[in-house]
C-alpha cells in the first residue's frame, strides 16, 4: 500500500492530464506544496535504516511526508497531479513558480544562518 501511493504519484505526473487553469491549484500555493515536497525528498535520504543507507531516499518515509504535506495544504492527489501537469504545459507558470520556491529556500537559509 505504501508503495501504491507513491507510484500513483510518480505515474500520474508523467500522465498527460487536461484540466482548465481555474481547477489548478494556484501558483503561491503550488509553491509551497512544491518547498515542502522538495525537502521531503532531501530529508528522505537523510534517514538511515537497515534497508536504506545514507544518501537513498527512503520510500516509506517519503510516502508518508507525501500524505502529510498533502493533507496540510487539504489537497488530493489528483488535485496536485492535474495542477503539476497543467503547469508543466505552461512554462513560463512553472518557472514563476520555481522562482518562487527559490526565494523560500533562500529565505529558510537566511532563518537558519542567523541561529548560528
């Protein structure tokens, strides 16, 4: 079941989905979805178990922090999938959005670099 998740993930991205731009999940939003998603995965090859040595990422993990970040911006699988691929037909979006991500790395940075 784990898997099931992830794999619909991965799948239904590479999916070719219509969807007109009024159902897509807006572009400050999808980039805070894509932050959390984006660390998720680094996170995920920081643990380490018996199965998964450093620098793998760890799929159950992952999946997990999938459902989460999911569930914290009360959105579905589906509803991320046809707006990633919406956006993925819309460059110029995309690259706005990533812009934005970016910015929210650096910002996390900037947070982290004045603790020490």
């Amino acid at each position: 079941m784990r898997y099931l998740l992830l794999t619909s993930l991965l799948f239904l991205l590479v999916a070719c989905n219509q969807s007109d731009s009024k159902d897509i999940i807006e572009k400050d939003k999808m980039a805070a979805i894509l932050t959390d998603i984006h660390l998720a995965e680094s996170y995920s090859t920081l643990l380490k178990d018996s199965l998964h040595q450093s620098g793998d990422r760890n799929l159950d993990s992952l999946n997990a922090l999938y459902q989460t970040i999911l569930g914290h911006y009360n959105i579905t699988l589906k509803e991320f999938n046809t707006s990633f691929e919406w956006y993925k037909k819309h460059p110029s979006d995309l690259d706005s959005i990533y812009q934005k991500v970016i910015t929210n790395y650096s910002i996390m940075e900037d947070s982290l670099s004045k603790l020490h």
